[in-house]
C-alpha cells in the first residue's frame, strides 16, 4: 500500500505536477527584477530532473515567495515545476498556493490541481476540481474522460481501501501518530485493530504485517487507551494459536507482559492479566497434544514457557512496586492456570512445582498486616485469594506425601515469623494462620497446634493496640470452625471476646468480636435444642449485626463482618424470621453483594439460605428415632418458625426485597471468590424461590433463567443439580421462548438431559422429563440437540419405570420426540420392544397415559406405514387395545383411536380386513353417526368406513352410506 493512501490532508493548494520546462517564466515581472525568478525556476527544473527534489524545493521558493499580487501571479503558482509534487507527497509543502484563490475559474489551475490531488491519493477532492472543470468547460473532452477515468479510480481505492492490508496500515498509523488528537477516530481504529484480531484471518493478516513490532510500539507509548488497545490486540492474536503465542512471546519478553499486570492502571492491569490467561491457555493446549512436523519445530516444549511465565507470576507476588489490584490479578491468576482442571488428569506436577517455588510468595500475600510498616499493598479481596489459591493447590495434591510437604512448608513459615520477630512477627504469623484457615483448614489447624500459637491470639485480643486486635480476634473466628475447636475457645475466650464487644471503642473491633461470639453461639446449627448461649442472647446480637450492616456512614469492609455474623446466626428460625421482616437490612446486604468487595459473597449466599431452608434436610425415620430416644442420644429437634409454611413466607418477602437481582449479580462475579461452594449455596437459594410456580415469572423477568444456565453447567455436582432443577421448574410452567430468549433455550437442553442420570433423584427425573417434553414440542432444532445429548436412551428407559408418573412423563415426552424422523425409524428397528410398549400403554388404565401412548401412536402410524403391519404382530390383544380406544368415554382417546385404525386400513387391505371382520365395523358405525357431539371422531370414523367400501370389504347400504 502507498503511504499517501492515507495522509493527512494538508492546509494547502497544491502546485502544477507536469508544466513545461519554460513555461514557469511570466512575460512581466512581480515586484522583484525577472532574473532571479527566471534563475530560480531554471535552477529548480534542473534539480527536479536530476532527481534531486528536496535541493529543487529552495529555489521554487524563492521564486513563489518574489510574487506576491499582480495578475500574473497566478500562472507562476499554477505553473510551478513537479518537484512540488514530490515533495508535498513526502509531507514537506512549500508556501501557500494561490491561484486559484486569486481566481476561482483557472481552468488550467484546477485541473492540473486535480492531476497533483489524484497522485497523493486524495480521489475525492480531485473529484471536485474536476466537476468544477467540467461545469466551466463542458464541451471539453480532456476533462470529461478525466472525470470518466477518475471515477473508476475512485473505486478500486474503495475495494482496496476495504481490504485488510489497507485497514490494518490504516488502523496502526492512525494510533502510533502522535498529532493524531482525534478521540473518536483513535477509539474507531482500536475497536477495529481488536475485531480484527478476533477473527483468524484478521488475526494472520496482523502478524504477517508486522503487527507484533507495531503493537509494542503503542505499548511504548505509556498511553493507557493504546496500551488497551494492543493488549487486546495481543490477547486476540494468542487466542487459541500456540505457534503465534510462542512467537509473540519471544518478542515481548516474560518479564514485560508479567509486568504490565502490576501497573496501576486497573483496566490495563486486566486487560494483562487476560492476554496472560489467553497464553496459557494456549501453550497449556500444546501439553497435551503430540507435534508432527512444522509444528513441532514452531513449538518446542511449552512446559518451560509455561514455567518461566508462572515464575515471573510468582516474583509480581512480593515485588515492591506491584499495585494492590494487579496483585488481585495474579493471585486470580494463578488460580485459573495452576491446579489441574479436572482430577482425572493424572498430571499435577505444575502444582507441585508451584508450591515449591512460590508457597512461601503466596503465603506473603496471605498474611500481610496492612498497617505494619513495609507491608505489601493489598485489597480488601488479596487476603481471601491468597486463600483460595493455597486451598486450589492443596486440593490438587494426590497423595500423603505431598500433603505433608505443604504442611511442613506452611510451618516453617508460620514458625520463621513467630520465632526471632518480636510482636511484628507474631502478627504475620497469626494472620498467615488466619489465611489457612480461610484456604486449605487442614493446614491451617496443624499451624494452630504449634507451640505458642493459640496462647499469643488469646493475649493478643487483649491488647490495646487496634491492629494487634484485629488480626487476634480474626484468627480466633477462623479458628472456631470446627465443633473440638470451638467449644476449646468458648471455654477460653467468649469471656475476652464479649470484653472487647463491650469496653472497646472501635467499630472495627466491635464488629469481629461480634462475629466470634456468633459463630460460637450458632456451633448447634439448625439444631434447636443444642444452643451455647442463654435464651435471647442470639437475637440480640443479630440485632446488632443489623444495625452495623444499615450503617452506610461504616466502610464496606466493617459491614461484611455484620454479614458474616448473620450467615451463622440464621441459623436459628427466630433470627430468621426477624430478619426477613427487617426490609432495610436485606436489601442492605444486597448492595453489599453487588458492591466490588466480593468476599462477601459466601456470607450472604450462606445467609440466604439458611433463611430460605434450601440446605438438604432428610426426615429421619420414625423406627430409628424411637431406638435413639430409647438409647438416651441426642435426636435434632426442628424449630416450629422452620415448618414448610413459615418458610414459604420468608421468601416470599425475600422476593419481595430483591433476592433475584442480588443473585443474578453475584453469578456475574470473575473474582475467584465465587468459588464453587459459593455457587452451591446460589444454586440452593434459587431453587428455593422457584419452588412456588406463581412466583417463577418475576424470576425469570429479572434474569433469574440467564443465571441458572451457568450454574448448572460449572460448580460442584450438587450445585449444578440443584441449578439444573430450578431450569426444570421454570421451563415446565413458563413459555420456554419467553424464559430463555434467542440461542439460550438451546443452552437449557443439556442441565435438562442431566437430570435423567439414574444418580439423580426420582423428583429431578420427573422434572427433567416434564421440560425435556415442553421443549421437544417448540421445534425440530430443539429435538435435533436432545438427540444429540444422547437423551432418547434415557428416556426410553424411564418408560419402564414402575413409578406411574416418571413412565407418563417419559411417555410424553417420547411423544413429542417421535415428531423426529430419527425418533421415529427406532421403532422400526427389530428386536426393539418400543413399539410393543407403546401398544401396551395405549390399553391401560391411566387415562393420561393412554392418552401419551395412543398420541405417539396415531403419529408414528400416520407417517411410517410399515408401523401398522408391526403393531398387528407386537401383541395378541392389539385389537382389543384399538376397540377399547374407540369405545372410552373420552373424546381425545376416541378420536386417537379411530385416527389409528383409519392409518392401519390405508396402509395395507388385509388389516383392515381383519379390522372389519370384527365388531369393529359397528363401533365405526355408530362412531360415524356422532357428527353433532364428536364431529372429528366422527369424520375419521367415516374415512374408515369410506376406505373398507374402496376396499370392496363392506358395500355401502340404499342411502349411499
């Protein structure tokens, strides 16, 4: 491509491109003696022709610079030699050019101004020269044909113009050019350059253009809009190409792209952190793949890379410098790239490398003391990332061995820090223990049980030092999860924790101390008859918490602890009941959840569903309940405010509130805080309030069936059930259409299909099987992608099943599906019993079920012929089964019935001969006869007739009936 396809329209006129070598000297003189003009424009031509054109520039200068007014002065200015041309191409104009504003109507001048305008690529100003030509002169071929010519020009830079080569020159110079100060233009062209990244071709076009070089130029330019630009630029190029990943890696160096993540631009720092994922996920794809031939030789081992990128991943850690968000961002990181995505992968040794490596990096992060001196700089969210990360990794190890090096390392830095540190020490020790607890709780118990450790919390929430405060009183909530440990520190330390509630000063304290006496006061769960504290003392502190989590003049952070403290004292039904009533308080800790502190998704997820009851309660049995009365052990005793009743009240309030919207937002969440026990405990809570088919309408209206899809397909397998279910509810009694608009409805097929799972529960089948058979009937699209989840088996199966409502939901939805040719031809099959069971229904005593079978039926036969020949063979008592269709008291059975035996006497003349040697001729007779009451059994009933007299098996009687 020209560089002069895209330049910078420039100020002036420009000069005459191909004069006469002698026509530059006017007959007059300006104001100045004719020599010096003559010398200067002889002296430029022969400089031009020689090809010297910036020497030619200064004498043509000169020469315009000695006229200044008189009418001669035009023809100078529009005669000047072609090195004005060049050198305007270049970029370096001379003076103004004045002709044709001294006169508007030089032909000459115009016309010679197009030819200079079409050699720079201007076409479209060159255009209007032209016409102006034309509409002066327009008997003047020459202008014509040049308008002609022009146009045609003007078309082909258009086609090139649109092709990618030009686009993506176009894109870069209009970002790297510094005077460019066109916001819009800049914002244009970087949404173009990323577009065009995201496509395969565009991506190749880019690279082979030099594209790399270029987008390291704009990261050079330390200007945020740019650098976004390239990064998601970059991203788009990596993204699912390791060849390309390798190369770009090569160029831009680990250690610069790690390093753009800890800038403090938050949205650069991102947009790094997801060009890093997109590269992983590129070279981890490479690990598992063998490499013949050129791709081999492109990538050599991603492993290493792989390792050097996590190492500089590792050092952003606990490097001086990183900001507090692009820590976040490695922490999130690393969650993501590390531990292995599925546990069926035998190969953890990425992990393992990484705990060797950086446990000691990550343990850092974990237990940084904001306010101690040269502390690293975190969020509010760093702590609880750190958390998750070392609880990924511990989950991730195979065996004793390697648990028990991550123990022995999380000990030797616990206990380097609390041994030869002083009080500095002891803090980070604490809160490491604090972190772990959080993360991998076995770890961090073994932590607490190192000698010194539980005696420095207990004096150090004593102190009168706020952070010393903290950090003990934090530790000793973690601490207190376990049923041993927290009845260890209700001996020892609800006596401190409910000093410093009452005598200390500081909201911030208050509220943690506030949380531990919770969490102690709750350790009986739902269990109303095990409680720690004195009647009443729980509602009052969840008053309390109440009035905190209200406060909006109290930060954020301070407000979570009010969450927390509610998740564990809603266990109690009085505090449950007395919450939901408090309208100001729930919608509070909705705004808390929908706030970027996400740490307090847990606690409100936890809350929500202890006051929605959507945890798994099992009914014991009666027999065992009496032994365990008779042996004198403790029998759980349920609240009566916990009754199905009571709970249905709280959420109808809680809908009332805003509990959709708060959830849906919390789905939304990339932090890695949404983990997956946070998506359980979503998932529980919407299947709580779908329960009620009047209220799923509002819960759909407010995004409730776009948030469920994600939690059916990624979470734990209860979570995902549980979601899947809440799919099925909203999908039996709600317009699917309408629920899930566009391509989302197809998005349902598979949570659906996964409730058919034998490991499933009764319930969940019949749900499934209810909304696999209202999407089967919207269309064939839909039944194509049922089939290809492989769910016809499924079903099929359960139409064995000896429960009378998970056969008839089965039979239904196998109704529907028969619309299918592919459903359809397996009841051709041989040796199959589909077609037998479907006869056999179509006889039994469940109305709807005769009803489901006899449907499928009348379908199969209507469109596959040979069907009716099988049915006669599939079971000695088929004609029996079709006379009792035509003789129910149901009109719908009847007018399937006669739609069968009409199907089975088209398709072949010996069955309805047997049809009509039996006393089915009389039923169809007096069938026939129904026209006022059932005119479409009676029309079919006719057609029978009408077939067997074609036939020649009956004869019509006198009155031609």
């Amino acid at each position: 491509m020209s560089p002069s396809c895209t330049q910078t329209p420039h100020p002036w006129p420009i000069p005459d491109p191909t004069p006469p070598a002698d026509s530059c000297i006017p007959p007059t003189p300006c104001h100045s003696p004719p020599a010096p003009q003559n010398l200067s424009f002889r002296e430029g031509n022969r400089l031009f022709q020689a090809g010297d054109y910036a020497a030619a520039l200064p004498p043509n200068t000169r020469a315009w610079s000695l006229c200044a007014g008189p009418p001669e002065a035009p023809v100078l200015h529009a005669t000047g030699p072609p090195a004005t041309l060049k050198l305007v191409s270049g970029g370096r104009a001379p003076g103004p050019w004045r002709a044709i504003e001294a006169d508007g109507h030089d032909v000459k001048a115009l016309f010679r101004r197009s030819q200079a305008l079409q050699k720079l690529g201007r076409l479209d100003q060159a255009v209007y020269d032209l016409r102006r030509c034309v509409s002066l002169e327009p008997r003047n071929k020459a202008f014509q044909e040049a308008l002609h010519d022009l146009g045609s020009s003007m078309q082909e830079k258009m086609k090139f113009m649109s092709c990618t080569d030009s686009k993506v020159e176009q894109m870069f110079q209009i970002l790297l050019d510094p005077k460019e100060t066109d916001t819009d233009k800049k914002q244009k062209a970087a949404q173009n350059l990323i577009v065009l990244a995201r496509e395969e071709a565009g991506a190749e076009k880019i690279f082979q253009s030099d594209g790399v070089r270029l987008l390291l130029r704009m990261l050079d330019t330390g200007r945020e809009d740019v650098m976004l630009a390239a990064l998601r630029t970059l991203a788009g190029l990596c993204s699912g190409h390791r060849s390309r990943t390798m190369a770009i890696l090569a160029e831009l160096g680990a250690p610069r792209v790690s390093a753009m993540l800890g800038v403090e631009h938050k949205q650069v720092s991102l947009a790094a952190c997801n060009l890093l994922q997109v590269m992983f996920d590129a070279l981890k794809e490479g690990l598992q793949r063998d490499f013949r031939g050129k791709e081999e030789a492109l990538v050599l081992d991603p492993s290493k890379e792989l390792k050097l990128l996590i190492g500089h991943l590792l050092e952003m850690l606990n490097r001086e410098g990183t900001s507090a968000h692009g820590r976040d961002n490695t922490l999130n990181l690393l969650i993501k790239v590390v531990p292995r995505k599925s546990l069926r992968d035998p190969n953890n040794s990425l992990t393992l490398w990484v705990i060797d490596q950086g446990l000691k990096k990550i343990l850092e992060v974990g237990g940084t003391v904001c306010e101690a001196p040269d502390s690293l700089t975190v969020t509010e969210n760093s702590r609880m990332s750190a958390a998750i990360l070392l609880s990924r990794l511990y989950s991730d190890l195979k065996c004793d061995a390697e648990r028990e090096n991550f123990h022995r390392l999380c000990e030797d830095y616990v206990r380097s820090w609390f041994e030869g540190h002083g009080l500095a020490g002891k803090l980070r020790a604490i809160q490491t223990a604090s972190c772990l607890l959080q993360g991998p709780s076995e770890a961090g118990n073994q932590v607490l049980e190192l000698e010194g450790i539980m005696e420095s919390v207990l004096a150090l929430c004593a102190s009168v030092r706020e952070v010393d405060q903290l950090v003990a009183v934090e530790a000793l909530i973690h601490a207190a999860d376990k049923a041993k440990r927290a009845s260890f520190i209700t001996a020892n330390g609800v006596t401190l924790l409910k000093n410093i509630y009452k005598c200390s000063g500081r909201d911030s304290i208050r509220i943690r101390a506030l949380v531990g006496l919770c969490k102690l006061g709750s350790a009986g769960g739902t269990d109303f008859s095990m409680k720690q504290f004195a009647e009443g003392s729980t509602l009052k502190l969840a008053k309390q918490c109440r009035k905190w989590l209200c406060n909006e003049a109290i930060d954020a952070g301070t407000r979570r602890w009010a969450v927390e403290g509610l998740a564990y004292l809603t266990f109690d039904a009085d505090v449950k009941e007395e919450f939901v009533e408090d309208k100001a308080a729930v919608q509070a800790m909705f705004q808390l959840a929908k706030s970027e502190d996400r740490s307090v998704l847990f606690a409100v997820a936890s809350t929500l569903v202890n006051c929605t009851n959507s945890y798994d309660h099992k009914e014991p049995d009666p027999q065992m309940l009496e032994l365990a009365k008779y042996a004198k052990q403790h029998v759980p005793e349920r609240h009566p405010k916990d009754e199905p009743g009571c709970v249905r009240r709280r959420v109808r309030k809680l809908l009332a509130a805003g509990v959709v919207s708060a959830l849906t937002c919390m789905v939304k969440s990339e932090n890695p805080v949404l983990t997956n026990s946070c998506r359980e405990l979503i998932s529980r809570v919407f299947l709580a309030v779908v329960e009620e088919a009047a209220d799923r309408g509002s819960v759909v209206a407010q995004g409730g069936g776009k948030a469920l899809i994600p939690l059916s397909l990624e979470g734990t397998e209860v979570g995902q059930a549980k979601a899947a279910q809440a799919l099925a509810k909203i999908t039996i009694t709600s317009n699917p259409d309408m629920a899930f608009p566009g391509e989302r409805i197809y998005e349902v097929v598979r949570p659906l299909v996964s409730l058919l799972h034998l490991h499933r529960t009764g319930l969940e089948n019949f749900e499934g099987l209810m909304a696999l058979t209202n999407l089967a009937g919207i269309s064939e699209r839909l039944r194509q992608k049922i089939l290809k989840e492989k769910a016809v088996p499924m079903i099929e199966g359960y139409m064995f099943e000896e429960h009378e409502l998970l056969r008839l939901a089965a039979t239904e939805c196998m109704c529907n599906m028969a619309m299918s040719t592919e459903v359809q031809e397996l009841f051709l099959a041989e040796g199959s019993d589909r077609l037998k069971l479907l006869v056999l229904y179509s006889g039994e005593d469940d109305e709807k079920l005769r009803r489901a079978a006899s449907g499928t039926l009348a379908m199969l036969t209507s469109v596959l012929p040979q069907i009716c020949g099988k049915v006669t063979q599939v079971t000695a008592h088929w004609l029996e089964i079709l006379q009792a269709l035509l003789l129910s008291p149901n009109v719908e059975l009847q007018h399937r019935g006669t739609v069968i035996v009409l199907n089975m006497m088209a398709a072949d003349r010996e069955i309805a001969a047997k049809l009509m040697e039996s006393e089915m001729l009389e039923i169809l007779s007096v069938l026939a006869k129904e026209e006022r009451n059932k005119p479409r059994v009676a029309q079919a009933a006719k057609e029978c007739l009408a077939q067997a007299v074609a036939y020649g098996l009956i004869k019509p009687n006198v009155n031609g009936e």
